[in-house]
C-alpha cells in the first residue's frame, strides 16, 4: 500500500492529493451477478417480519411494477423474505400470491434463494400443476425456476448487468466469479466483444449441465475466453450439496428443532459426488463446493479427502458456515480455500440461534478458520447479501451487521484482524503491491488495516483502476 508524503502523487494524468491511500483493488468471490443485476427491478423483502407484512408490501408494488415490466410474460419477483419467527407462515401460499396478482406469474424468493412461493400462472410456466400445490418449491425446483425467472431478453440483461458492473469498479472492485446457473462463458464473451463491458475481470463459474459443453470447447480452469481482451477467464466448477439456513435444508448432523426428522438436505449420494468431482478434476477444472451444514461440509470434506489426483489448487468449499471442530484438521490438510460471505453472519445470527441453538459457537467460524492455517476468500453471494466488499469487511472484523450498531457482537471471538479480512478481499492477494503486480489499483481515503469497522463500512473509493485504465474516478 502506498500513501502519498509529497503533496500529490501522480499516475498518467491523474493526481492524488496528499494522503490519499494507492492500494491492490478488491474482489467479490461470490456473486450471481445477472441475477444482482436485475435486481433493481425486484421488490426486497428483507425488513418483512410477517407473511401479512409480505404481501402488504407486494399489493403496493405490483402496480408500479407492472407499468415498469408491461410486458406480461414477465415474472413480477420479490426477493429476500426472511421467515425465521413469522407467525402466520403457512399464509405464503399460492393462494396468496393468486390473490395479489391473478394475470401474471409472480415469484417470491426466500433469503438464500434455495425456495421460493409461485403463484398460479408462475407454477405453469415452470412446469408444475398448481391446482393443490402450496406455491413452495425448493432446492432444484427452485434453482430450474430461477434461470426461467432470468430468461429475458439479452439487451435487458446486458444493460442492467453494464450498469452493475460500472457500480462494482465504483466499490474498488476490479474482478468477480460469476456462479449465474448459466453457461456464462458465452454470456460474458458477448457481453465484452459485442457489449464493450470492459470494467470488470471476471471468472465464469460452471454447473453440472455446462460442464459437458466447456469439456466440449477444451476450457480449463484460468483459460482466457477468448475475443474478451484477457478479462474473461474460465472459472471452477460449482456443485451444491446441501440447502440454506433460512430453507431449514442445509444439511446437519442434528435435527432442526421442532422437526425430528429433518436434517435438512444432502443433494447426491456420496459416490456420486466423488464421481462428479473426479470428472471435473480430471478435465482441469477446480472445483467450487457449496456446503453450508456441519455434515454436508464433514460429507463433502471426506469426499474430497478421496480424490486421486487431488482437487486443483483454488478448489474451495463455499460458505462452510457451521463445521465441526474435528473436520478442521483435514479442512486444513487438504489445502482448500474457504470461500465465505461475512455478511451472510449478520443476515442470520437469529435464524443460527433458532435453527441450530447450542452450536452457535462454530456457526461462521471465521477466526476458526483462519487460526488453523486454511486460506479464506470473502464474496457476497449477491442477490443474497449485496455487493459491497467494505461492508463484508467490517463483518468480519466486528462480527457487527450494517444498523445493527446496537446488538452486541455476535461471538467476537470469531472476529476476524482488519489485515485478514484485506487479505481475503484484494485482488492480488497481498496487503500492498509489487513491481510486477498487474496495475488493478484503488485511490482510497483512509488505510483498511488501522479502519475502524465502520470506516471501513463507509469507504468512499476515490478511483480504480484495472489494468491500467481508469474504470472509476472521482478525484
């Protein structure tokens, strides 16, 4: 990190005044980024502490909605309802949403997006009978549902996604993995040759249906794309074990309470993961494993513990949000990343202690995982949290969520160091630069490593720059 003792520091054209900070630019590790881009479009739930709130609050804004998406094969979506103590929750129904909107297909995801509630016209659009059907589909419907809900037209979705990657380069942010459920190798090449979206690097996450077609094309994990000007690569393969926290199906090794029989969900046998890891290992991709439960993360973990060659170094586990402190150790031995979303903490600190109570203490263990050595990565799983990296950041050093100034932290002793918490988030890995660095940099007011959390929370990013060329500038 550089900050300037001459009264400005110059670059090219451009001047920083004195004490202005030159530092490695940031990354989000985890986004879906179409899907954040779009949802500008869509109504958040987040606040809403009753289905009643819910729909309230949808009945007032379908009518802007409509006149701002006319177009009636259209989803109208609403986003983020956190059900953790709602009262009146079998009142999210598909008889509800036929109610709110009898013309259209509407949707409404859960936080996490592992579930959501359809209406009637949404239900046939997505291939399911609603006459008795309760709305609810999750994990795999789900997932079907929502590249349905994003199938739009091209040129609306390039636009809102230029829009939002001019927004990220105004954050600092110079590079992204895209995990979109789409084969998005092509979508970014098309975006950057024919769209001209050049402020962003970015890594094309992969799924189980893309995979064949990437073996197909002769793409390894970091291959440039090309016609992308070097700002496409290939990215890792992504598979998803088990559910969400907020959807009660991320998969533990104790039942949730008041549901004796419910876990939560492991996707695949444990030989048919080993197979699907061992088919992307053995064609070049690393690999991106979502496991949330302290037993889809112990499964996943053993699993990857038999794969001969290894997983590819940058493999990661994502999320890894409860472990057991017996599966550290072999976390640690296997050399994979833990690619976590601190803001993912302060969304669920109350669903943690309702759903999976006396484990609190290893529920987003970050200082846990960092003092056994294992490398950690932050992103935002944006639509999920947003995109804002300072703001992830400060979570992990406060164990403190944005507003929430006057709750206690959330087991400080989780708490991240300012430096680790940078480590994690800049683009080169490294507190500073070096000669040789590719020049993706940020000008920022203020050192991150001596920033309070709410400093850091509230970083104004002067300029960024990535690869020479200024994306963002302000000064």
């Amino acid at each position: 990190m550089y900050t300037s003792s001459a009264p400005y520091f110059c670059s090219g054209s451009h001047c920083l005044e004195r004490g202005a900070y030159l530092a490695p630019s940031v990354v989000d590790s985890h986004t879906h980024f179409s899907s954040w881009a779009l949802a500008a479009q869509r109504i958040d739930l987040y606040t809403a502490l009753s289905a009643a709130e819910v729909l309230s609050r949808m009945r007032a804004w379908l009518p802007i909605a409509r006149l701002h998406q006319p177009d009636p094969s259209l989803f109208l979506v609403g986003q983020r309802m956190r059900v953790g103590e709602w009262p009146d929750l079998p009142d999210m129904n598909r008889l509800a949403l036929d109610a709110l909107e009898p013309d259209r297909p509407l949707a409404i995801f859960f936080a996490g997006f592992h579930s959501l509630c359809a209406n009637s016209h949404a239900l046939k659009r997505l291939g399911h009978e609603p006459e008795g059907h309760s709305g609810v589909l999750e994990e795999k419907e789900c997932f079907d549902a929502w590249v349905e809900i994003n199938r739009i037209s091209e040129d609306s979705v390039d636009a809102a996604v230029a829009q939002a990657a001019q927004n990220a380069a105004a954050q600092g942010i110079t590079e992204i993995l895209d995990l979109e459920m789409a084969f998005n190798i092509d979508n970014w090449q098309r975006r950057v040759s024919k769209k001209g979206i050049q402020s962003l690097r970015v890594r094309c996450g992969m799924y189980r249906d893309h995979l064949p077609q990437a073996i197909a094309a002769g793409y390894l994990t970091g291959d440039i794309v090309p016609e992308t000007d070097g700002l496409v690569t290939v990215g890792p393969h992504k598979i998803i074990t088990d559910g969400s926290l907020g959807s009660r199906t991320a998969c533990c090794h104790h039942a949730y309470p008041n549901e004796p029989e419910n876990f939560g969900h492991f996707e695949y046998e444990v030989p048919t993961l080993q197979g699907m890891l061992e088919k992307a290992t053995a064609a070049g991709m690393s690999l991106a494993v979502h496991a949330i439960g302290d037993r889809a993360n112990q499964l996943t973990l053993e699993t990857f513990a038999t794969l001969n060659p290894p997983a590819l170094p940058g493999s990661t586990i994502e999320h890894a949000q409860l472990l057991s402190t017996e599966d550290i150790p072999l976390f640690k031995r296997l050399g994979l990343i833990a690619s976590i979303q601190p803001v993912h903490m302060a969304d669920d600190r109350e669903l943690a202690e309702q759903f999976w109570p006396g484990r609190t203490d290893r529920a987003f263990p970050f200082r846990t995982i960092v003092d056994a050595g294992i490398p950690i990565r932050m992103g935002s799983d944006a639509p999920v949290a947003q995109v804002d990296p300072w703001d992830a950041m400060a979570v992990a050093v406060s164990r403190v969520g944005r507003g929430l100034s006057h709750l206690p932290p959330w087991h400080p002793e989780q708490a991240i160091s300012n430096e680790q918490a940078w480590l994690a988030s800049t683009s080169n890995g490294k507190i500073s630069f070096a000669v040789g660095d590719r020049a993706d940099l940020i000008v920022i007011p203020i050192d991150p490593l001596t920033a309070s959390a709410e400093e850091l929370r509230e970083m104004k990013v002067k300029a960024t720059m990535l690869g020479g060329r200024w994306t963002h500038y302000t000064l």
